[in-house]
C-alpha cells in the first residue's frame, strides 16, 4: 500500500485534533459542528481519536508523520492508518451508494487508486452486511488482512482501548 501521498494529510489530522482538544481545554469552547464534520468525513474515526488521545500521543503522531517529509521510516502505524481512513471511507460511501453499481464502482476504483487495496464481491457483501452488524469489525479484517497483521494489533495501535477483545471471535451460548 502506497502511503507517501497521505503522509500530509495525517499530519494536519493531527494537527487539527490538538488545537480542537486545546481549545475545549484551555478555553472552554465547542467545537465546530462542520469543523468535525469535515474532519470525520475525511478521516473517519478521528473523532474517536480526539475523544481518547492523550494530547502526548496526537503530538507525537504529528511530529512523526511530519519527520517522514525530512527522510524518517514510515511506521508501520502510519500505513495502517492511512489504510484505515481509505477503506472506510469507501466502506461508508459504498453504503451512501444504496447498491447504485456506478457509485460503487467509483469508490472501489479510487480506493484502489489511492492505496492499492482491491475489493472482491465478498467484501462488497460483508460491507452490506458487516459481522456483528458494526462496519468497523469489516474494516479492521479486511486492513489486516492486507498488512498480514490481526486485527485486534491494529486496533490497539490506532485506538488504544481496553476493548481490544472486540476482535476476538464470540463464544456461542451453551445450550
């Protein structure tokens, strides 16, 4: 997956999630609904990020992401984010398409475009129907799936939780 071209685009994310956590902390204000709209809608769960980041972790992602621009490794949590975001964003916007082929098609083909990464009929399938009925659960799969990493790991590296079970197959009731 090709991550140089969203190197900048993480970094201002980061950027933006600091000075809205500054200004709810330092000055008591609210956030501006179509500032965060446009932020979750080009980068999905950056919301969530803003909500549990500590300000130290959103400082050092930017500072990282922008040492890739001076020469620094590209780490491995910046492709998984950056592949995060893409799929889905084109996760939600296939769901947006209402089964439309035209619109899918457009947004298969720029995901594969922007990153590399190809969805089958399968995966169109699991987005209509995503296990446990929660799109994040198809997004994390199918991401580790393409970086041979589980999904559980990426999860914890992107947005650590203690509900890194989230991954975990379901135990059946006993009957």
């Amino acid at each position: 997956m090709t991550l140089s071209a969203h190197v900048p685009a993480l970094a201002r994310k980061y950027r933006s999630l600091l000075s809205l956590r500054v200004a709810r902390q330092h000055h008591g204000a609210a956030p501006d609904r179509a500032r965060l709209r446009a932020l979750a809608t080009e980068f999905p769960g950056a919301l969530r990020e803003l909500d549990a980041l500590p300000m130290e972790e959103m400082h050092a992602r930017a500072g990282a992401l922008e040492a890739v621009d001076r020469g620094a490794v590209v780490e491995p949590w910046m492709t998984a984010m950056a592949g995060y975001h893409a799929l889905m964003r084109t996760a939600l916007g296939i769901r947006r398409a209402g089964g439309d082929p035209t619109a899918v098609r457009a947004e298969v083909d720029a995901l594969r475009s922007s990153t590399g990464i190809t969805l089958d009929e399968l995966d169109l399938a699991a987005i209509a129907r995503p296990p446990r009925g929660r799109l994040g659960v198809f997004v994390f799969s199918r991401l580790g799936a393409t970086l041979g990493r589980p999904p559980e790991e990426l999860w914890q590296a992107m947005f650590p939780t203690s509900r890194a079970d989230r991954f975990a197959p379901r135990k059946e009731p006993s009957e």
